[in-house]
C-alpha cells in the first residue's frame, strides 16, 4: 500500500482548523505539520495511504469552500510515494507529536 502526502494552504486560522477537522474525520490520515505562512496563511500537511490522503483533500477543499466570509484555500497538493530525500528535507515526516498518530 503507497504512502502519500497532503498539504493545503488556507487564508485564515479558522479555516485551517476546519480543513484540517474534516480530512482527519474523512479518511484514516494523520495531520504531520503545520505552519503559519505570511499574512495570515495557514499550512497542515496530512499523510497516509494514498486512497485515504485524496478522501481527506477533497474533504478539507470542501470544507473551506464552504465556510462564510474570506476563508479560502490558496494552494493543496497530494504527492503519492514521495521519495526518502523529500521527506528528509521537507517538513512531511512525522514528527514526536504526531507519531502516535501514524498511519
């Protein structure tokens, strides 16, 4: 079974929160990393199997889509299978706080 990654990008903490809520209720992922960005741009990568890391995206995308006012997402991504040197370099991998959680 592949391993993917997931990030998405958002204006706004609350929308963020809501993102990273729905994909962790809608697929069997675990939330590795998340970042604060300029101006008020938020970033949580999610991963687990593949299958499971597209379900929890289209989720959290929706979720945002759905909330009232400026929430948006900016930018997501999903990366299949990324290569050990991505996950080396990058802030993908799991972390002591999310390793309890891993998938």
């Amino acid at each position: 079974m592949g391993m993917a990654v997931g990030m998405i990008e958002t204006v706004g903490y609350p929308s963020v929160l809501a993102a990273s809520d729905a994909m962790l209720k809608a697929g069997r992922v675990a939330l590795v990393n998340y970042e604060s960005c300029a101006s008020g741009r938020y970033m949580v990568s999610i991963r687990g199997p593949v299958s499971e890391v597209r379900s929890a995206m289209e989720a959290g995308i929706e979720r945002v889509k759905a909330m009232p006012g400026d929430a948006e997402v900016v930018t997501h991504v999903i990366i299949p299978n990324p290569p050990d040197n991505l996950e080396a370099v990058l802030p993908i991998g799991y972390t002591a706080l999310a390793e309890p959680f891993r998938i």
